[in-house]
C-alpha cells in the first residue's frame, strides 16, 4: 500500500478523470465573441440636455406579443422629458411603409415645438427615412449610448407603467393596429395629457456627492400642469396652437369622467379584436 502507483496505472483504472487533470492548460481553449458594434452613422450616440425645454423626445417601440408564429401589433411610445407629454401610436409593422406615416402624425399632436428625438439602436429608427423626417423638422437625432441604461430610461417606464398596464401582455394581431391608432389618437393620448398625474422627480445631492431622487406630492401634476408651469411657456407653443384652446382642452372634461370615458373605449376596442380573433 505504501507503494506509489504508476501513471500507466491510474489511466488505465481512471482514464477520463486523469487524463482531464493531465491535460495542459493550453489543450482547452474557448472562443468568447462578444456582441459587434453597429457602425451606424445615422444620428449622435449622446445623452441629450434638454436644459428645462420641453421638445426633446424619448422614443422606443413595444412589441404586443406573437400567437401561432404571426406577429402582432406594435406600440409606438413617445415622452417629452421635461413635461412628460405622451403621445402613443400603433403599427402593423416597424417597417418603413408603416411607420413613417404613424411617426409623423405622432410628432403632429405635441403642442410645442420638436427640438430633439432620442431613441435606442434599433434599425426602426435609425435609417434615412426617419433621418429625412427630423431633418426637414429641424430636430437633433440622438440615439443611446452603449452600457447606459438610463439614456431611455423615462419612456421605458412609459412602456411598463402605461402601455403595458393599459394593454396587457395578450398578443394582439396586426390587423387591428389602425382601429388603436385611432383609439389612441381619440380618447388615450389626451386623457395622458390633461387628466393622468405623473411623477417629476427632484434631485438632491447629500454629503457624499451621491444623488438621491425624492417625489413630493406637491409635484404630482399632469403634462399639460407642468407645461403651464414653465417660465414664458407661451413661447414654445407651435405656430397655430394658442394657450386658450389648451386650458379649454384640459377643462372640457374632469378627471373622473375622462378616464371612464377612455376605458370604456378600450374596453370595446379589446372586445371587438378580440371578437374577430
């Protein structure tokens, strides 16, 4: 027993084991290949500084689920990040056939004027047809910044706290995507807009240096609240959109009645969809 086995003798008895642990290091190699940079000259990787304006836009896409192998709906999802202003549109398709159309009657119903887009790195945005819109608007096109998950952060809380809760998870098909743009464009978009409160946070920085985010209840008011907050907020406003056809907007429904409203129109739209499917 106290003899030292050979090395021809523990192969023979533990060959899988020892020949494993005999191996050298440089018989196992494995090939890590990360994720490949899109070079993609369309737009500027930068976090935009809207310094108080309203008109910079936060922008991305939810997709409405996929049921036996067909895609469904998408969900367009624009925030201004001052004010918080939604506007929601609907697609069959994020191709450019579909979207252009919707996109550019989204950017029509905010009352102020556009000053930036800002988007993720999906190609539904970056290509030259979406270029060409926010060129002849003369809005700066961002887009995000590689391992800053917060560059988008405010419209991807838009995503879960609206959309999603609005419409679910339940695939819905494609079919149906003019009867929501037209559900939104009706009774969601300006229910968001004069009769939902949001939260607008405020910074404070403690001993440290670290900054922390606090909502006060003070600071919970709808888009249209906090636009009219603004110093001089008249001199956003678009060519045509006057601040008394905003405050008899606001006023031409209470808050209560606003929202049964628009859930009974959505209740009806998912009926009908569902119906057909």
């Amino acid at each position: 027993m106290g003899k030292k086995l050979s090395n021809a003798w523990l192969v023979s008895r533990h060959p899988i084991s020892t020949i494993s642990a005999a191996r050298p290091p440089t018989a196992l190699r494995i090939r890590v290949q990360h994720t490949q940079a899109r070079q993609v000259s369309i737009a500027e990787r930068r976090k935009p500084d809207p310094k108080g304006k309203p008109g910079y836009l936060r922008v991305d896409t939810v997709h409405q689920g996929t049921q036996d192998g067909v895609a469904g709906l998408f969900h367009i999802n624009a925030v201004d990040t001052v004010t918080q202003w939604q506007v929601i549109g609907c697609v069959e398709t994020i191709c450019e056939r579909h979207l252009i159309p919707v996109l550019e009657a989204m950017l029509h119903q905010f009352p102020f004027r556009l000053l930036g887009f800002h988007c993720d790195n999906g190609s539904e945005f970056l290509n030259h047809r979406v270029s060409q819109l926010l060129n002849k608007l003369l809005v700066e096109f961002t887009k995000s910044r590689a391992y800053r998950t917060t560059d988008n952060a405010l419209v991807e809380g838009k995503n879960g706290a609206v959309i999603r809760k609005q419409m679910g998870y339940g695939p819905i098909a494609a079919e149906h995507a003019e009867a929501f743009q037209k559900f939104y464009t009706a009774w969601m978009n300006p229910y968001l807009n004069f009769h939902r409160p949001c939260g607008f946070a405020t910074l404070r920085t403690d001993a440290r240096g670290r900054r922390k985010r606090s909502y006060p209840h003070q600071d919970y008011r709808t888009p249209f609240e906090k636009l009219s907050s603004l110093l001089d907020w008249q001199q956003y406003l678009k060519p045509g959109v006057s601040k008394a056809d905003l405050q008899r907007r606001a006023q031409q429904l209470g808050d209560t009645e606003a929202a049964r409203q628009m859930q009974k129109a959505k209740l009806e739209l998912l009926k009908r969809c569902r119906g057909k499917r």
